[in-house]
C-alpha cells in the first residue's frame, strides 16, 4: 500500500458525505499514548474519536508505573491531587541485592518535581482516571469493543479508519489518524512503515506474590547465581518480573512450575515459602521483550506513537513514560491544525518525529548498555560487581542523576513550554 505521497493542499476537505463517523482525529488504541492524546486535543476543542478493540482495560502485569514525567503532566493538568487519590504506592528509592551486596541503585526525590516518585498503580487504575477526565468533555468520543481492519487511504492521504465495532461495521473519516494500537501495531503494518530492530537478549515473566506487613514497603531487586527478580510493592502483593534469556520460555515450562520454583528460591528476598503460591504455569505471563523504532513515524494523514513507534525495554519501566511525552508532543503539535479545521500536513506530522526521536533512540541505548553490560553478565553467572554500580551506592548525586533519568527521560515534554 503505497500513502507515500504528498498532500497539494493543506486544508483539503474530507471528501463527500459517507455512512460512518466524522472527526478531527481518530485514535486507534486506548493504551496510555492514546487515552492521553485524545484527553490533550479533546481539551483543546479537537473532536477525537477514541477506538478500543477490548471491552474493558483490565489487562494483568501490563505497566503499572507512573513515573514523575507523567505526574508532571498530570499536575500542569491540575489533576494531580485528584490522581492521586486514588489507592497507590510511592517508589521513591530503588534498592537491590547485586552478587550477595545490597545496594541503592536510583533515588527519585530529587528537588523541583511536584511529585518526586514514581507511582505504582494498575494500568487499568491510571486509564479510567484519563477516560473519566475526557469523557467530561464534549468533543471526545471513546468506542470499545472496536477492532479495526483497514486503513481508509485516498489518492494522497489516509482518510480514516474501517473498523468492527458494536452495531456492525463502520468507517471513521478523520483529518488525521494515530496509531497508538501498540508493538504489535495493525496499522504501521497497513501503512507498510519499517521498523528498525536493535534485538532484545532477554524476557520477562510476570507473577504475583503475596506480600505481608513484615516484608517492607519499598521495591526490591535481586541478581545473582545467573538469575535477576524485580519485586514491586502493590499493597497486598508483590508483582514479580524474572528475567530470562530470550527466547527460553518453552523450555523453561516444559521443565515444570517446580523447576522455576527452584530458580527463584535462590534469590527471592522473602521467606521461601512464599513461592509455594506459586501452583502452576497459568499464574505466569510471559513478556516477550522487543526493542525497535520506526524508521518513519507518518505517512500522509497516519502519525504512530507510543509503542507502535517505538517499543522498550521494561528495564527502567520507561516504556509507558516515553508513551506520554509522544502524545504531549502530538497533541502541541497538531492541536492548532485541527481546531482550525485543516489537515497537518505531512511535514507537520514528522515534527513529533523530530521532537521525540532523539530521546527516544538514546533511551534505547541506554536500555542495550544496561542489558549487554550488566544483566547478560548477571544471568551468565558473572559475580563481578559493575563499578557503574558501586559508584551509584556511594554517591547521592549520582542515585538522583539515575532517578531522574528514568524519572523525566531525556526530553520531558510539558503542555505550556
């Protein structure tokens, strides 16, 4: 399918009457990147059409950090007290245990944010805040349970979106479409974007433990023996990421829940007993971890963001933190477009491209450094403690140099500057 081309005009109109919905912006994927674009341009007098393929949010260990770039947002919003009010924990240091050595790895208190920590909340929890906010405005539209198939593409443009939705097929027109339907994303691959791919070394699997009141209350890591854990506080349980080598999934099932058990007695930093909630394979979800950015984001009418541009590492939990500042970005840029009724041009477009792909090609770097220097040397039994590390446990400045790194990124984005 070839949208290379460019448009002649910048105000072209959207064609003739047609059976379907007509809007500003149609959104495909109400993850994080696309929930808080469409709250961005519906605050601004954008229609916006959000579509959903699931019936609900509710999606078990996706991520469930909020880190402080995100709060910032949310407190040039002035939602943030609102925010948080809701149930949640505050992670404002990162400790670990590295080769048998307890460490402090990152510190997020750092002066001059509003919210100095990074929240642990549900992702469900963070995406109904978001939609009740932009279900108070008039211009934003929100359509679950809506699949779409095709992209709607003209002689020079994408034009909109046909989709499956309840009540039967339907075809959104819109003056530009985003793609925010994530890693796996259906319309990058429509549009025939191309990916580059760094190649990821590791997976991830995810589970819960429960945590009780003489555990503590901050998140942990352990690494050591060829193996890493990650535990995260959520109140009544521990939400576990065990790093293995990629690709090993299947085999590492085949050889039993038992087997994994043993692995994770080594170095879980609880009460052994605790794995023995851990019954069988079906309360493990495996993460296949990608690392890849477009080589294009947009094509005339179509822009992707958030993981359909670009998808992380979970090392930092940046992922969704980067997925912000794509539609803060988006939303200043093309906001003005669309208020006024015209279509952005392609070159409008490619500046979220431009504003965004520097941090986002350095944070994947960062996210390789860590993963060959340091996590392939600690799942390949190297008992060597990194000196980066030695050095972070020492030094404050360098604890909150890290943590705002992976607090606020390398290009925080803000509504009003």
């Amino acid at each position: 399918m070839d949208v290379i081309s460019q448009p002649d005009s910048e105000t072209m109109s959207l064609g003739p009457t047609f059976h379907g919905l007509d809007v500003d912006c149609c959104i495909v994927g109400g993850g994080p990147s696309g929930m808080m674009t469409g709250l961005l341009l519906a605050r601004a007098g954008v229609r916006v059409a959000v579509l959903e393929k699931q019936l609900d949010f509710f999606s078990d260990f996706r991520g469930d950090t909020v880190h402080p770039s995100t709060l910032e947002v949310l407190w040039e919003l002035r939602l943030l007290d609102q925010f948080l009010e809701r149930p949640h924990q505050q992670l404002k240091e990162l400790t670990g245990e590295v080769f048998g050595q307890r460490v402090r790895l990152a510190d997020f208190s750092a002066p001059g944010a509003h919210a100095p920590f990074i929240a642990l909340m549900p992702q469900w929890d963070f995406l109904d805040f978001i939609v009740r906010e932009a279900q108070k405005l008039p211009t934003f539209k929100l359509f679950m349970g809506s699949e779409v198939t095709d992209l709607v593409v003209g002689e020079r443009r994408v034009l909109g979106v046909r989709a499956t939705m309840p009540g039967g097929s339907r075809e959104v027109r819109a003056r530009v479409t985003i793609a925010a339907d994530g890693r796996r994303s259906a319309l990058r691959r429509r549009a025939g974007l191309q990916l580059h791919e760094y190649g990821a070394s590791i997976d991830v699997l995810w589970f819960r433990l429960s945590r009780r009141e003489t555990d503590g209350r901050q998140a942990m890591a352990s690494f050591g023996r060829g193996r890493v854990l990650v535990l995260l506080d959520r109140a009544d349980y521990w939400q576990c990421a065990f790093v293995i080598p990629k690709g090993t999934f299947a085999s590492q099932e085949r050889e039993g829940i038992a087997n994994l058990r043993d692995k994770l007695r080594d170095i879980l930093p609880l009460p052994s007993d605790r794995l023995d909630e851990l019954a069988d394979w079906s309360q493990v979800k495996p993460l296949t971890v990608d690392m890849n950015r477009l080589i294009h984001w947009a094509r005339p009418g179509l822009l992707c963001i958030g993981d359909a541009a670009h998808a992380m590492s979970p090392i930092g939990g940046v992922g969704i933190s980067l997925a912000i500042q794509d539609a803060v970005a988006t939303a200043r840029v093309l906001a003005p477009w669309l208020r006024s009724g015209r279509v952005p041009p392609l070159r409008q477009l490619m500046r979220v491209q431009r504003r965004r792909a520097l941090a986002t090609r350095l944070t994947i770097r960062l996210q390789l450094m860590v993963q060959q220097r340091f996590l392939e040397g600690a799942l390949h039994r190297n008992p060597k403690l990194p000196l980066f590390v030695r050095w972070l446990n020492h030094s404050i400045r360098l604890r909150r140099w890290l943590g705002r790194m992976i607090g606020f990124g390398l290009r925080p984005e803000h509504l009003l500057r």
